[in-house]
C-alpha cells in the first residue's frame, strides 16, 4: 500500500470528516512514523480544509511530528516526581548510552530521547512513553536494557511485558472505590426517574465538579438541557475530560482501567438528562495504552443493551466514543478540549458563552471530570439523601487523591470529603514532610503549618494531585520544575502566558545558575501580578502559583541561590565570548570577562 | 479649579450631540455605561470595545479590528469591569457597568504587555517600512514605554519573500491573527492559520506545501493584504514612501485616531 | 543659608558611545545654541567630547549603543560604578539596534565570512591579538548587564527630544518626552 492509499484509507474510515483530524492525524503517524508536508497535503485535500489549518493542528501537539523522529521515540516524564526518583540519571546515562543529545535524533534516524509532561505515573515512576506505550518503574538496569532492543531494533510489541505493568495502587477505597453496583444498575435507577428527577437528584446531591473548580454539576447540565440546540445539527453532547494533564494526578487513570462502566455509566446518565444522544471521552495521549480495553468495555456495554438504542428497554439512546488527546495540557480546560475534538488546536474559546449552551460544533455541551461522572452513579443508584451525608455542607461525597512524593505507600486515596492533609500524610506514610503541592503545580503549595486544613471546597480545592516533599527537597527546584512546564504547555495565544510563563522560566534558571539577585525576584512578583489578571485563561491565570506560594513559603530557598544584592546581568558573560575565543585560539586575561563587576 | 455651570452644560450638551449622533434609533436611554465615569451609549449585544471606539473613545487595542470578530489574544484592551480584569473586546456591555480604561494601574500592565511583545520578535524600527504607521509601535508611544525592559529573545524568524508583489517578515508578528481573519473572512482564500505552540512554536502558518506564498494565490488586492497592524505583510517596492513627520502616527497619537468600522 | 544662596555645583556628565555609530552624540550636538545654555549647568567628565579616557565620579552618564565585544562590557560597568543616574541613549543602547542584526547568525559563521572566505580579502586569519576585544556571541542591549535608570529612544533621538529630556532631568523632574519627542525610529 502506497503512503496516498495509506493516508486516503484512514480518512475514509473517518468518513473524511475534518472534525476527526486529531484521530486522522495519529493514526496517520502511527503507520508512517511522521506527519510530513506531503502527508498533510493529501489529508487536507482528503478533508476538505486549507492546508494551514492541518498543518495548524499537526504542530499544536507535542504527540504529533512534523519532522522524522526516529524510530524508537523515548519520552521521559518530567514532572518533579520522576525527577525525586531519579529520572534525570537515568535519562542522561540513557543518552550517553545512545550517543545522543536529548531532543535531537540519531544520525541513522533510530532513536530520540526528550522529555515530557507527567504521564500520569507519579506512584510508579521514573516513567517513559516509548512510541506512546506507558512503561513505569524505570532502573538503572531497565536503561541499559532497553538500549539494547532499541539497537537490536526489537518491536515496541516484543519487549518485556512487565515493562509496560501499570498498578492502580488503590490504598484507601471509600463510598465511590468500594460501591457494589453492577453495570446498568444506576442508569437503570436513571431511566426509572427520567430526565427531570434525575437531574433533581444531582442538584439535591450537592455534587460539585472533580476537576478542581467545583462547579455545581447539576447547575451545568441544567444550563445544558435548557439550552436550545442551533441549525441544522441541533443537538446535545456529553463530554467525558479524561485529560488529566495535571501534573501529580493521576485518579482518572485508575478510575478508566478499574472502574470504565462507573465513567461510562455516568456519561449516560448525563446524557439522560441532557437530552444528549452522543457522548465522547477525550482520553489524553498520555494514556493511549487505555484505548483497546476501553473500546471493548465500549462493545461489551453495547452488547448488554446499556448503549445504542432502545437503552434497557427505554426509548432512551445514546452512545460513546474515545476521541484520543495527543500531548496538550491545555486541553484540560474545557473550551480548548471541546476545540480539538472539533480538530484543531487546543486553544481556550473566549468566554461566555459557555460550553453548555455553545460548545462542541457550536452546539450545547456538558464537559465533566472522570470522578463527576461516576460519583453521579452513586447518586442515580442510592439517591441524593443518602450521598449528601458524606463529607462536608459545601463538599458532599468523597474525593480521590493521587497521592506521591516522599511516602511509603504512594497511590490512590478516596476520602470523604472534609479530611485534613495532615490525616493523609499519616496514612500514606510520609514522615518528616515539609510541604504538600495539592492540585498540581496551577493548585497551592501548603507548609507545616497548614497541615490541619482540609480538602473541601471550603478551604483547598483540589482535582486530586498530592505531592509530598519531605525536608530534603528543595522547594525552589519544585518550582523551578513547575515554571517549565507552565512555558512547555503554554498554547501561546495571548500575550501574558505566551511571553510571562518563558519569561518567568528564565528567570529561574537563572536564579538556579546562582546568576540571581533581589531585581529578579521582584520581577518574578511582577510577571504574577500581570499574568494572574490578564491572562486568557486558567492556565495563565494560575501559572505563577507554584512561584507566588513558594517565594512566600520557602524564600530562603531562592534568596541563598542570589548572587549578590546588586543587578545582575542576564547572561554568562565570560560565556558570551567562548565562541571568538575558539575562533582566535586567545585565553589571555583579555579574552575573559568577569562575571562578577570589577569594582 | 472648579468648573462653572455654564461650562458643565456645555460639556454636557457636546457630549449629548456627539450620543445622538452615533446612536443607532433603537438604542434605549438606559443602555449606557460608564467609562472612566464618562457616558458611553451601547446597542445590545455590542462589546465594550465597540461601544467606545463607536463613541470616539480610545481603548488600547492590537488585535481587535472593527471590521473583524473579536481574537481576544493581545489582551491590551484589558480594562476594570465592576473590578474585575477582563478584555473590551469580548465583553459585551451592560447598562450601568463601569469600566476602567486609562488608569494607571491598567496602563502599566499594558506598558509591560507591549514589553513582552517587543523582546519577543526581532522589533527594529528604524530598519522597518512600517515605521510611523505600527499599531504596535504607535501603541507603545501612547503608553509611554522607554524601553523593552525584558531580557530581548532574538528569535531566529524567517522571511518569505518568495511573492512578486509581497515581502512577508514574520521577525515583526505579534500573533494577532488579523491576517487569519481577513483572508479567511473577506477574501475567502483561508491562506494563514495559526499554529503551534508557545513562545518558540506559535506562528503564522502558509497555506501550501512548501510554505512558500508565492505557491498560494494569495494577490497584493487581497484585504489581507493591508490588514497587518505591524511590518509583517508589506507590499514589495514601496517602502518609506511617505516621509518622516508625514507618517500616520507623526500627525497624531493613535488615541486621537479612533478608527470605526468600515461602513 | 549661604548655601542654598551659592549657585548649584555644576553636575558632572560622562558620555560614551559602544556598538553604536556616534549618531545620537550627533544628534545631541544638534542642540545647537542650548549647548551654551547646557554648559552652564554641566560640566563633562569622559566623553567624546574632552577625549578623557576613564570615567571618575559623575552625576549622570550617557550610553550610546549596545555591547557587541568585551570592552563594551567594561566601559559600561566603568560608567555604572562611577554615574549615580545612567541613561541608555539610542535605538542600540536599548534593544541592541542595528549591531543586534547579527544575532540570528552564528558569530563563527560571521568571522569567518568577513575573515576568511569572503573574495577579495587576503585571508590573513581571524585577528587575534590580546589588544582587540574579543566579539561577544551575540549583542545586547544595556539593561541586560547593568541596572539602567532612564531610557531615551530613537535612532537618535532628536535634539528637541534630547534636550526636552535632559531639562527635566537636571530640574529634578522625571523626564516625559510625550508626542513627536518619543519615537523609536
């Protein structure tokens, strides 16, 4: 089969339905390799759409190349977990194994190594993506192993299967981990109700968005239902964000492999009351290795009657599908997933109106969190009454938490809502803790002191990540680590985050350069005060937290790193002139400068 | 000073003149809000950013254009609404909102808004075409901005001056998609898109495979054409046409050349 | 009271110029008869002007152009450590100007270009010897090595602007160059 009957043959197989580029896209790439000028010329000609708006898509994803990457594509999780265990080692002796710098490809095009955001592992890192395949627990051993099928050129599909084992680590199992319902049970209970009372149900719950913000979920799929399609598509959607890009979470991905029919059960039960007859999961790139058994939960559902038509005997119809994300933290924030399930770039919608009365194709949609949708089972299933009694009066039900770090038993926690941090750092085992980052680096980092607050909407909200730091760890390399991936995920399109989160990337490094001085720690307060009002979106908006947080809470962490109290300069100078230097062949005192000022 | 009555009523009446004159029939006497405590008039479903720029009213601005929908990217035309920041371009007024424009806490922001833009491209105005007509530059004198103050980025941009008739020099994009807009919208031809990632990856994309304009049948009539607010998309063999002192913004800062839609 | 009857010590002014091509000292000539004027009020340390090689205390320095090479960089700091108030003069002084044009090339692309394989040149070597500054890789505007105080823009800026600004300066107000005066070009 030619590259052109390749390429045409998943186009039709998505009906050559531009809205499906970012599947056309990766499946493209999975037989060819890369996404090159030809390849999207022809898919673009395939679906009708300008080539730049292709191409637009194509080099918004990390996940997907417009330049040959190699055959073995090495992605090393780089959130501030793996590094805690070691991941950078790793990486480096990785590469100097290869003969490689990272970012770059081989000279015989075998292999590139790089970095990526969390994967999502944080409980069984360090972990890497090879070709998009999750493997966990990496070793010193594991490295030098590897390099050894990648030279052999051994298929991803014939490594060691043990690699690629990922454990859910459930450690504390409450109302949602510990239900005893079989599938179709609580949509049964929906159907029995109807739409009206159901959503009566969710409202009376008290259930509030998972995602970390804590919308009321009745609200929305109220707004939703009452929301009058438009045009010729006239429809609802339900939208399962399983994106969890966060770095430090990672509940979802335990809830799709142990609990699919929960999340699909709740999509359903949404789309019930929505009025919708379509739901999609947008399951991050990161989790591909999800898709298969996801699929056939999908299939074994349909075969049960719990999807397609006629739902259980209703007149109720609806049904799902796993769009895959390729690499965007962005698309976490609702608008921007709902942009690039239409297949374009993951850029946040200007707001209102609002997904729920304007949202994928224009029309209403309801975008809820993973463990919302399957909270909202336990409703539909024990009703509202008996749900609103765990937790708090603001924060009923339980939360997941992802818990990692410096513990003994990192993994998932499901408490009701209302348990202080202090609480789950006993029972995870973390001793000697000096700071906890819940929510992920857009979320707060909490100190000693704070230890009796609690995870509730009333005081931290959180979508779940809990990253321990014992005293060890150093607060401003936290930090430091969070300010790069805020540049890394950045979409770019307004000002403040586009130039702020690179501005303020540099300034730590070179803070941690030791080139710092107070001038650049104002400065860094500076960026925070734009970026937080000006920014676009959440991302922006939330972007210098992890700096704000730890310049209040651990300073003396940054100011130890400041060269002197003065000025000073924002780059190496005697490394400014290392260039003439080698072309004159001079060392002489001339041919340096000082980095420190003479006088 | 104080200000007489005799003075207040003659402001009062200019300002009703100028309110009946650019008020659409329908636009009810309480559709009227307030803008650094002066009455702006508005019709439902109007932007804050509308409603002032059809008023006279200068509301800092890069990527907004009357002519197009709004982007919302640049976020210059950030203003206070109630309190709370937010951007004039995509905010829709609201009887008795009051907005902050030009005060200082907001200039200021905008100051360091343009500094971002400026370190972020490869910005030399003397050596560019545009000079004395830039949006962006012309901006940046109305906010009285000195210097770039961040540390410069010198990025490594290309320029494609492959077109007969058009030089395009992407060292002077400031991401504002008007180009998107224009050939999408008006000239039906969908030449640019945006694309990319972040500060490095973000740009303008050329419909064609070689990226090159001139293998796209983009024409020097197009309205994309005229459309950059900086000297990215400049027709070829006119440069520094009109002389220094003569230029658009020599004449007149751009707060005092409030530009309406094109009827 | 005797004091503040005296008139006002004159203040001391350095200038210099460094990756740039002397047009904004040019332009401050342009002042013309307000030189006169200017003279009664200040007197000038080193500066193109009196050919003094090495800046002692001063009030005010005034830095034309960027640093491209490391002599700039020591001349600079010279100015920082010695001028209570620096001003960076000029388009290159403050984003690197026309020099800073070179920063998308690699400087070993540029030398060897310019010293080793451009026709007509008798390929005698990249100069090396320890009396000429070594190029630095890429050039850069002031404010990246010293804290600079005041910024006055232009390629130059124009004698009124110079003048409107140095006015405001020496009668202790924060120079505003406003309309016309403030301009980048």
């Amino acid at each position: 089969m030619s590259d052109t009957e390749m390429i045409d043959a998943v186009v039709d197989r998505h009906h050559g339905d531009g809205t499906r580029l970012m599947q056309i896209l990766r499946e493209t790439q999975e037989q060819l390799g890369w996404l090159s000028p030809a390849t999207l010329t022809r898919i673009a000609q395939a679906i009708a759409w300008p080539r730049a708006w292709v191409e637009g898509t194509a080099d918004f994803y990390s996940f997907f190349h417009t330049r040959p990457m190699g055959r073995y594509r090495v992605l090393w999780s780089d959130n501030i977990t793996d590094r805690m265990l070691g991941s950078t080692d790793l990486m480096q002796a990785m590469c100097k194994k290869l003969w490689l710098e990272p970012g770059r490809v081989s000279e015989d095009g075998l292999v590139s190594v790089d970095t990526t955001s969390c994967t999502g592992m944080c409980d069984q890192g360090p972990a890497v993506l090879v070709n998009y395949q999750a493997i966990t627990r990496m070793t010193p051993s594991r490295v030098a192993e590897m390099v050894g099928l990648i030279r052999g050129e051994t298929p991803v599909a014939d490594w060691p299967a043990e690699w690629f084992a990922v454990d859910d680590n459930i450690r504390r199992k409450d109302m949602l981990l510990a239900h005893d319902l079989v599938p179709g049970q609580a949509l049964g209970a929906a159907l029995e109700r109807g739409g009206d009372r159901m959503l009566a149900e969710i409202k009376d719950a008290r259930l509030r968005g998972r995602g970390g913000a804590g919308f009321g979920t009745g609200q929305k799929w109220e707004a939703c239902r009452n929301a009058p399609g438009h045009g010729a598509g006239a429809a609802h959607y339900v939208v399962c964000n399983a994106d969890e890009g966060e770095p430090g979470t990672f509940k979802d991905r335990v809830l799709l492999t142990s609990y699919a029919d929960l999340v699909f059960e709740g999509m359903s039960i949404a789309g019930l009351v929505v009025g919708a007859r379509k739901g999609m999961l947008y399951l991050r790139g990161e989790y591909r290795y999800l898709l298969e058994a996801l699929e056939s939960a999908l299939a074994t559902r349909r075969a049960a009657n719990l999807l397609g038509s006629n739902i259980l005997g209703s007149a109720f119809e609806f049904d799902i599908e796993i769009h895959l994300g390729a690499g965007a933290y962005i698309c976490g924030e609702e608008s921007a997933l709902i942009e690039s399930l239409e297949g374009k770039p993951g850029r946040p919608r200007i707001r209102p109106p609002f997904p729920v009365t304007r949202g994928y194709l224009d029309q209403p949609t309801t975008v809820n969190n993973v463990e919302t949708l399957a909270a909202s089972c336990l409703i539909a299933a024990h009703g509202s009454e008996w749900y609103a009694q765990h937790g708090t009066e603001k924060s009923t039900g339980s939360k997941l938490l992802s818990v990692s770090g410096d513990c003994e038993r990192p993994g998932i926690y499901e408490y009701p809502y209302g348990v202080t941090v202090r609480q789950v750092l006993e029972d995870c085992g973390a001793s000697d803790c000096q700071a906890v980052q819940i929510s992920g680096p857009s979320g707060i980092c909490v100190a000693e002191g704070e230890f009796d607050r609690r995870i509730a909407f009333e005081d931290i909200p959180t979508a779940g990540a809990f990253m321990v730091f014992d005293e060890t760890r150093d607060m401003f390399e936290v930090a430091r680590n969070f300010a790069h991936f805020f540049a890394h995920e950045s979409c770019g399109f307004c000002t403040p985050c586009r130039v702020g989160t690179t501005l303020v990337r540099n300034l730590m490094d070179k803070i941690a350069r030791q080139h710092g001085s107070p001038y650049d720690i104002d400065e860094l307060f500076k960026l925070h005060r734009l970026m937080q009002g000006a920014s676009h979106c959440g991302l922006g908006n939330s972007a210098c937290n992890p700096i704000f947080d730890t310049l209040n809470k651990f300073r003396p962490a940054y100011e130890r790193r400041l060269m002197s109290l003065d000025y000073e300069p924002a780059f190496d100078l005697d490394a400014a002139l290392s260039q003439a230097r080698q072309m004159t062949g001079r060392d002489d005192a001339g041919a340096h400068l000082q980095n420190e000022a003479e006088t | 000073m104080k200000t007489s009555k005799s003075e207040v009523s003659v402001q009062a009446n200019a300002r009703e003149a100028r309110v009946k004159a650019d008020r659409p029939a329908e636009t009810k006497a309480n559709n009227i809000f307030q803008l650094d405590g002066e009455d702006v008039p508005f019709t439902p479903g109007q932007t804050i950013m509308q409603a002032a720029t059809a008023n006279g009213t200068y509301i800092p601005h890069l990527c907004w254009h009357p002519d197009f929908s709004a982007h919302g990217s640049c976020k210059l035309c950030t203003v206070k609404v109630n309190g709370h920041f937010g951007s004039s371009c995509t905010i829709e007024a609201q009887p008795g909102m009051e907005v902050e424009n030009r005060t200082m806490e907001l200039d200021d922001k905008r100051r360091t808004l343009l500094q971002m833009l400026f370190v972020e491209g490869n910005h030399f105005c003397p050596s560019c075409e545009k000079s004395g007509n830039c949006t962006l530059q012309a901006t940046a004198y109305e906010l009285n901005m000195m210097s770039p103050h961040f540390d410069m980025f010198y990025p490594d941009r290309p320029v494609d001056a492959s077109h007969p008739d058009i030089l395009l020099d992407f060292n002077r994009c400031i991401m504002c998609a008007l180009c998107v807009a224009a050939s999408r919208d008006v000239d039906g031809k969908n030449i640019f898109a945006m694309g990319g990632r972040g500060l490095l990856g973000r740009r303008v994309h050329i419909s064609s495979e070689s990226g090159k304009l001139a293998d796209t049948d983009f024409a020097a009539t197009d309205r994309a054409a005229s459309i950059c607010p900086v000297g990215v998309i400049l027709p070829k063999r006119k440069g520094f046409a009109i002389p220094i002192g003569q230029r658009t913004y020599d004449l007149a800062p751009i707060s005092r050349q409030v530009k309406k839609a094109t009827p | 009271m005797n004091a503040s009857l005296s008139p006002p010590k004159k203040l001391r002014v350095a200038t210099t110029s460094l990756a740039g091509c002397f047009g904004c000292h040019m332009s401050f000539l342009d002042i013309d008869e307000r030189l006169l004027k200017l003279l009664d009020l200040i007197e000038f340390d080193r500066s193109p002007l009196t050919d003094i090689k090495h800046c002692g205390p001063c009030d005010l320095g005034f830095i034309e152009g960027g640093l491209c090479n490391a002599e700039n960089v020591h001349v600079l700091r010279e100015f920082r450590a010695h001028c209570k108030i620096l001003v960076a003069v000029g388009a290159c002084a403050i984003n690197g100007g026309l020099p800073a044009q070179r920063n998308h090339l690699d400087l070993r692309d540029v030398l060897e270009e310019v010293y080793q394989t451009e026709a007509g040149l008798s390929h005698g070597g990249i100069p090396n010897d320890p009396e000429l500054p070594l190029p630095l890789n890429k050039v850069h505007p002031i404010h990246e090595v010293v804290k600079i105080d005041y910024f006055l823009p232009g390629c130059p800026p124009s004698a009124d602007a110079i003048w409107k600004f140095l006015t405001d300066l020496l009668a202790g107000r924060t120079p505003t160059l406003g309309h016309g005066l403030l301009h980048y070009d």
